[in-house]
C-alpha cells in the first residue's frame, strides 16, 4: 500500500520490507520497532509503535509514484486460533527475503485442510486485530492500562445493558468517543473476556520475555490471539509453491468474529459535552486540511487540536452479530468556529505522539478500522411511525409498498451529520417505492430525530426516483454537503424540477413520537400529494 502522508525522517519510495523486534530506552515510556527498509542508506530504520496501523510489509512509505500490491490473495475460515503452532520467521520456507532483523521474531503457524501452511508474523495479526490507532497501539504496552483508564458497571437489572466509565485522565482522544466504529471496537476490547485477554497479554508477554541490553529494553513480540472461531481471515503474502507454504505481509480483513458484548453499552464520561450549534462558524482547525501530511514521531502534538485523520492500512473488522453503543453526555456546550471565516491552508505538519506542554503541532491519528458489520437492522426503528403512515397507504388507500433499504450515511469529509448529535449513533435514511394507478413513487426519510424539526418525506416520481436509487451514494455525499437539507438543485438537475416534491411531517411534542392519529392524516396527505402528481 501506498501511504500518503509523508513519514519524516525517512526517504522517498522506501520500501517497508522487515519488521523486528520492538525496543525502549532506558528512562522513556516510548516503545520503537525496528525496521529493515529499502533504500538501505537511510538514517531513520525504525517507527514509534503509535505508527504500527501502518507497520506493514511491502508498504512504501514517501511515495512519490503508485505502487502495485505485492503478493497474492489468500483466506481461511478459523477453527480455534489458541490452538495454532508457533515458530520463528526464520523457519519459513516462503520467508522471501532474508532479513537479519526479523529472522528471530515469532509467527502463528497453521496448516489449512488444502495442505497449505501459513505462516502469520504475531506483531502482523495483533496491528489486524487491535492496533487500528494511535492510543490502541501505544497503549498495548502499557500494563493495567485499560482497568486505570474505563470502569464498567454492569446493569442489575439488564443483562443486557453495561455502562463504561470513561475516566477523566484517559490519554484516549475524544474522536475514539465520536466513531461509532471505533466505538464499538473499543467496547469489544473493554468487554469480550477473550478479545481483552488477548490485549492485555501484549503487555504481560512483554514483562515476561523483554530483556535489557544496556541502555535499551528489547523485546521480540508475543501475544496470545483470541479463539477467532468461526472467523474468516483474508490475507496477502508470499504463496511458495514448491513448499505449499504462505508468509502473510498483511491481514487485511477479519470477518464474522464473534463479540460476547452485551447488546447496549453507553459510554459516559465527565469529559463529554453535547454540542449545541451556535449560529457561527463550524468549530475545528482554522483552515482546511491539506491533501497531504508530513507526519513528526519526535515532536509532541498540540493539547489544542482535535486529531487531524491520517489514512493507513485499513483493516476490514466485521463482528458476527452487532451490538450497539452510545455516547451519552448530559452537559453541552456551544460550538463555533474561533476563526474569521476566511478559507484558509492549515499547516501540513501533523504528530501522533502524546500531548506535551510545549507541543506546537496539530495532533494526528491514523484511522486503520474498516468497519463492515451489519447493523442497520438496529436503527430501522426509528421510522417506526414512518413504516405506519405506509401501512396505512396500503391497507386505506390501495397503494403497494415496498421497502428498499435502510442505509447509514457515509462519513463525508469533515462533515459531521452522517451521526446523530445526541448520542453520536450512525445517522440513517431508508427508502420506499409506492406504487398505484400504474404509476410509481420512491419516498425518501431520514432520521432527523435529534433535530428541532423533522426533514419532510422527499418524493421522487417514476424512472428518476429509481435512478437516484441507483446512484444513492452520490445522494448522500449531496445530502451531507447540504447540512442535511434536500439538495434542491442536485435533484432538480438529475429527476427534473417538476419530478421531486415533498411531503410535510405531522407536528408532533416529541421527536420521533407521532400519535396514530396523526399518523392517518399523515397517509392521507401523502395520496393527497400523490395523487396530485400523477
């Protein structure tokens, strides 16, 4: 993979070929990881461990071209991974460079029902399954840092229902609040007893297998991976066919894994404010980010800014059954740009390193979750009296329904309404064709729950309402830039200003909650307008 933003330190086009054992100096908190890179007449031969989303062999780092994926394809479903084997780098026939560096660190061995034996470097399946930012990674060797960071209160009465506390010191950055993916990972690492277990063995395998030459703590990593069964993990790496073996330069996905969470957890915090809009500018950095970033290690970040989002290899993460979290704040406060409304270019010197008194770079994280799961059937209700205004049409005025989907909106830029302003759940708008008289209607709603007032029901008629279907991610990528009003003039350019209209909510006392009362005369103004644009 090519990453873009620009590492400091090392050269343009260098290869990321090795990785080896991790290090600490004497006195810092710091833990490094030696690399074996290409060009070779390079200074800088090592990452802070806070960059292991992007520690990954066969990356290039500086690119000053795109380059090609190295390797080939390979995945398998997981029978138990605590029952896989372990040996050394060194030991593996598809091993397709000797690298002195990395000869002695240690990688999962297991032999697939093909005859095929794969052979996963650990440090590669643990930054796949835990080191998707800045604070997971760097925290993974920190000891008991999860129980001084988060408290978890179970419900009593609600098996169902936990609560994490987070605490006020946690060195955790607000956006990992913020993401309902990351969220949601987090709760995984918190909550599975296996997943945590694996986490926490990065740090107890270290204690007990680091070893001190002089000035420096160094250790070649080990860690114990959770059960995974029944998980599919997909892979690129070195296929030797003499050997019918595999050495993985990359998990780039884990699918199905199983998450023994409960189905409700809420995240509170003395931290979390709920943002209330001021009528100024949107709040942030002053100027717009630009394309690229030169990324520092060595300077201590800003304690001002929010974390500027660095693309590295993302991982695809999907759990088998979704659970849903929330973020729950009870204090607000005003949001508001501090800035002049000029468009300006921030400064595209960025760090991932931890907060320090005298730091003067925006802070940085790198975002390596890639969150496929399936859980938009968690969110449907929330168009519970939007479902019954159809069933009315249907049952009272003769019209076939049919349900097209419901949908989260995507994370556009630096947009902020693709999650809802109270508890940061994923935003989400479903669709609907309605059919009478031999003609067609397609009804668009989205979730304006947490807002003053409800978006009214978009129509779309006939064959343009079914094309702005087929082109839906462009609608939403519209919807967002609109703040999350209709975007008149997009509609109006793809369906034809005569061919869209709207259809207005009953009034109701609270958000979301429309009497079945309200709801018949709500059907009944929509044939109303339906009948009317036949």
């Amino acid at each position: 993979m090519n990453i873009q933003d620009n590492l400091r330190g090392f050269s343009d086009d260098t290869w990321l070929n090795g990785i080896g054992s991790l290090f600490r100096k004497e006195g810092h908190k710091n833990w490094g990881i030696n690399l074996s890179v290409y060009p070779l007449d390079q200074e800088k031969k090592t990452l802070l461990l806070s960059q292991a989303p992007i520690a990954v062999r066969k990356n290039v780092l500086r690119p000053t071209k795109n380059y090609s994926l190295q390797g080939e394809a390979l995945s398998f479903n997981v029978d138990n991974a605590q029952d896989w084997e372990v040996d050394a780098i060194k030991n593996c026939p598809a091993w397709p460079r000797e690298l002195k560096k990395e000869a002695e660190q240690w990688c999962f061995v297991v032999t697939l029902e093909t005859g095929t034996t794969v052979f996963i470097p650990q440090f590669e399946m643990a930054r796949a399954l835990f080191f998707k930012n800045v604070y997971l990674s760097r925290s993974s060797l920190d000891h008991g840092v999860l129980d001084r960071e988060f408290g978890i209160e179970y419900d009593d009465h609600d098996s169902e229902h936990v609560t994490v506390q987070v605490r006020e010191h946690t060195t955790c950055a607000d956006n990992m609040f913020k993401d309902y993916s990351y969220r949601r990972f987090l709760a995984w690492v918190l909550l599975d007893p296996e997943a945590r277990r694996s986490y926490e063995s990065i740090s107890h395998r270290q204690l007990l297998t680091g070893r001190n030459q002089g000035l420096y703590r160094v250790w070649d990593f080990q860690f114990e991976p959770p059960p995974m069964s029944g998980a599919t993990l997909t892979l690129r790496g070195n296929w030797e066919r003499e050997t019918n073996t595999f050495f993985v330069y990359e998990v780039s996905g884990i699918q199905n894994i199983a998450a023994n969470v409960p189905e409700e957890v809420d995240f509170v915090s003395p931290k979390f404010y709920l943002q209330e809009p001021s009528g100024g500018l949107s709040g942030g950095d002053s100027g717009e980010r630009p394309p690229e970033h030169e990324v520092e290690d060595e300077s201590g970040e800003s304690r001002e800014n929010y974390p500027v989002i660095l693309q590295g290899n993302a991982t695809t993460f999907e759990f088998a059954k979704p659970f849903s979290t929330r973020k729950a704040a009870t204090k607000t406060k005003k949001s508001g740009s501090r800035g002049n409304g000029e468009s300006t270019q921030a400064s595209n010197e960025v760090s991932t390193e931890e907060q320090g008194p005298d730091g003067n770079l925006a802070s940085a994280d790198w975002d390596g979750l890639d969150d496929q799961t399936e859980d938009t059937a968690l969110y449907e209700s929330r168009f519970a009296s939007f479902f019954k205004m159809l069933e009315v049409l249907e049952s009272t005025h003769g019209c076939d329904v049919v349900k097209l989907g419901t949908r989260k909106l995507p994370k556009i830029g630096r947009c902020n309404g693709h999650t809802m302003r109270d508890d940061s759940t994923p935003r989400v708008w479903t669709a609907v064709k309605v059919s009478f008289d031999q003609a067609s209607f397609y009804l668009l709603e989205v979730d304006m729950s947490d807002a003053a007032k409800p978006l009214s029901t978009k129509v779309i008629k006939g064959l343009p309402g079914e094309k702005l279907i087929e082109q839906r991610g462009e609608f939403e990528a519209r919807l967002l830039k609109n703040s999350l009003n209709w975007p008149k003039a997009y509609l109006d350019e793809i369906c034809g200003a005569a061919n869209h209209f709207f259809v207005v909510h009953p009034k109701t006392k609270k958000a979301g909650e429309i009497a079945m009362g309200d709801i018949e005369r709500w059907a009944v103004n929509a044939h109303r307008n339906l009948v009317k644009h036949l």
